[in-house]
C-alpha cells in the first residue's frame, strides 16, 4: 500500500523523520513514504474522474447530440435549461482553472452571480468551451505538482482543487442527464445509463 503524506504535520503525527537532504519522510520500522507528492495514479484517478467514468455518466457524452432548441428548453417546474446549467458549469470551470493556473478568480458576490444568462452565447460555443476547459483541467491533472498548495484558495492542494472541479461538474452533469430524461432525450445515440 502506497502512503502518501501531503504535509510534514500529518508525517510527525504518524512518527515520521523527514530528512532535510531529500525532504522525504521516513517511518522508523515501516519503510520509505513519500510526501509532497501524488503518485501517478492518484493524476489518473482524477482525469478519470474529469472524463466522468465509472460511476458517473460520461462528461462529454452527457452533452451529445443536444441541439440549440433542446438544450434551451424549460421543463415546467424546472429552475434551469441545459443550457443554463451548461454556462454555470463553464463559469466555475473557468475559476477553479484561473486559480489553478495562478491568475486572479474572485468569487462572485452572490450565489446568482454564478449562473450567467445564455443571452446571445450558442450552445454549441457554450459546448466547445466546457471541453477545451475539461482538457486543460485533464492537463493540471496529468502534469501538474497535484501537492502544491494554492495560494488564492484557503491554502488547498491543487489535486483537491481538481477533485472539487470534477465533483462540480459530476453533480451539475447529473442535472443535465435528468432534465434530458424528463424532455426525452435520454440516452444519447453513444449511450447512457437509465437507471
């Protein structure tokens, strides 16, 4: 089993010596652990969390063969069109990726202010944003310092600055797929989970 210690905290807790010369932490009797940074699989586990695999419906799939006026479309009872949710994903997508890439990301003031209004944006541009952002999150992913510590963000790791982007985009993908079901559009010709 693979440890991997993202603090020199959490490695005195667990009785760690860390060694100045190669700043890795080595437990008396247990053998090396590494810290500061994730292991390979911990980058592949994210981007598959990105891509939306496993448990999740495919993230760029989710998305298939939806065409203006259905991505537009308002289910009566419904606060949000595909569309709507689409843009709310994009826009937090954009600010966890401007602050993973260091550039200043305020935070919108109100929690309305993260739901931009599709005005004259076409889907398919709303679309082609979402996945050059998903592909430059899946980058992060790939080749960043995933221990790193980010600065403009309460001090969190870039890899759970990751995981927090794929949970956003899982959650509200989710709203997607069920607004699709209930007009009908579900699953897309690549398919999809119905249950």
């Amino acid at each position: 089993m693979k440890i991997v210690l993202t603090s020199g905290l959490a490695a005195q807790r667990l009785g760690a010596v860390v060694h100045s010369s190669t700043g890795r932490h080595n437990r008396p009797g247990r053998g090396r652990i590494k810290t500061g940074r994730v292991m390979s699989e911990d980058a592949d586990a994210l981007v598959r969390m990105l891509d939306g695999t496993g448990a999740h419906a495919s993230t760029v799939g989710s998305l298939e063969d939806l065409d203006e006026e259905l991505a537009a479309a308002r289910q009566e009872g419904w606060p949000y069109s595909c569309h709507e949710v689409l843009l709310h994903i994009v826009f937090w997508q954009d600010l966890f990726l401007a602050r993973l890439e260091a550039r200043p990301a305020p935070l919108p003031a109100h929690a309305e202010d993260g739901w931009p209004d599709p005005g004259r944006n076409r889907w398919t541009d709303t679309v082609g944003r979402f996945t050059r952002g998903l592909d430059a999150a899946k980058a992060h992913a790939a080749g960043g310092d995933l221990a790193a510590r980010l600065a403009d963000w309460k001090g969190i790791r870039r890899g759970e600055g990751l995981a927090i982007l794929a949970q956003h985009n899982s959650y509200h993908l989710g709203q997607i797929v069920l607004l699709r079901r209930v007009l009908g559009a579900w699953p897309p010709p690549g398919g999809g989970d119905t249950w």
